[in-house]
C-alpha cells in the first residue's frame, strides 16, 4: 500500500518510518515531487492535520496522511500547544522556542506538560483521525542530543530521560506519535485485504 507522508520535516519521516511496519510504501513529500509549505492556519491540531493531508491529496489523489503534534504544558493553559513550532516567531528555531518556555514557565511550580499528536489520514477522498498522547514533564535544563524540539527538556512519565537523550526504539515506548501512528497502522490492517482485492 502506497502512503504519502505530508510533511518536510525529516525527524518526523524518521520517527513514523520506525514505528510503521514494512508493509507500507511510505512516501514523503519529496518522494512524490511536492515542494509547498503547507500552511498551518488553524486554532486546533485537528484542523491543522486535516488542512495538510486534504491538501496533498487533492494534489495527488494518492492516499495520504499528515500530523500535527503540540506540547501542551498545564500552568501555562496548554501553550505553545498548536502554536509549538512558532512559538518563539515564524523561524522555527527549536532552540528559541525552548527559551521562550522556560521564560514563562520562570516561577511556576507546576510542570507537568504532554505531546500530543493527531494524524489526519485521508483514504479514498474519507478523512479519519488517530490521536496520541504522552504525558510528563519540563526540565529546566537542557539534556540530550538526540530528536528533536522540546526533546531536551521532556521527560516522559516513567522515564527518568529526556527524550533527547533516547535512541528512537526507547522513544518509541512512550511517544506521542508513535501511539497515534499503532493506531493508523491498526486501521490500515483492517483496510488490507479490501485494498488488495
């Protein structure tokens, strides 16, 4: 089965990549010679994934799915949630948006926080969504070279690591995206032997 993947960020190819099984032909944006930004206008990450996969497919016409994936950290009424890549500008800098958190998280005791991510998959022109959500913590240093984002300053509930400090087959266990990504694949099984006959 033939998947496109709507995104241009690689870390993502990569983490997807490892926790979907070998029966599906994942395409990235680039594989199927798509070279857009795809624009993230909305208030909710369900919007946001739907936007991007409705766009690739409409383009294509090939079955698609895309992510959107927020921190949501508690005292700060779930910020930068939809806004996480931006949060600190249109730069995308992970480094700036880790400041900018740690600035508003200065003097506050609670830090308890969550990824969550939703995937928008689009099969035959019909959208279904699949949610992941992996709870935690904020750090106020940084620890780890690995992943990407806030994974320097999230450690996952039980886990005394940061995510970046993680190979991905450790991430996996707890992450967000690989939790809504068992249950897009366990939707595609169901789909299988219709789409092969």
């Amino acid at each position: 089965m033939k998947l496109i993947f709507a995104t241009n960020n690689q870390h993502k190819v990569d983490e997807i990549r490892h926790a979907i099984n070998s029966s599906f032909e994942l395409m990235t944006l680039i594989d199927a010679g798509i070279d857009i930004d795809i624009p993230e206008p909305h208030d909710s990450l369900e919007k946001n994934a739907t936007e991007k996969s409705r766009t690739i497919y409409q383009l294509t016409q090939i079955n698609c799915f895309s992510e959107d994936t927020g921190l949501e950290v508690a005292t700060l009424n779930g910020e930068p949630g939809v806004k996480s890549a931006r949060y600190a500008g249109d730069g995308r800098s992970f480094d700036k948006n880790i400041d900018k958190l740690l600035t508003n998280l200065e003097g506050k005791d609670n830090l308890s926080a969550q990824f969550r991510t939703v995937i928008s998959l689009i099969m035959e022109g019909q959208e279904r969504q699949f949610e992941g959500i992996c709870t935690g913590r904020i750090i106020r240093d940084r620890r780890g070279s690995n992943g990407f984002g806030y994974d320097p300053i999230f450690i996952p509930d039980g886990s005394d690591k940061t995510f970046a400090e993680m190979e991905l087959s450790e991430k996996d266990h707890y992450s967000h995206r690989a939790k809504a990504t068992q249950k897009l694949v366990a939707f595609l099984n169901t789909l299988e032997p219709k789409l092969e006959s």
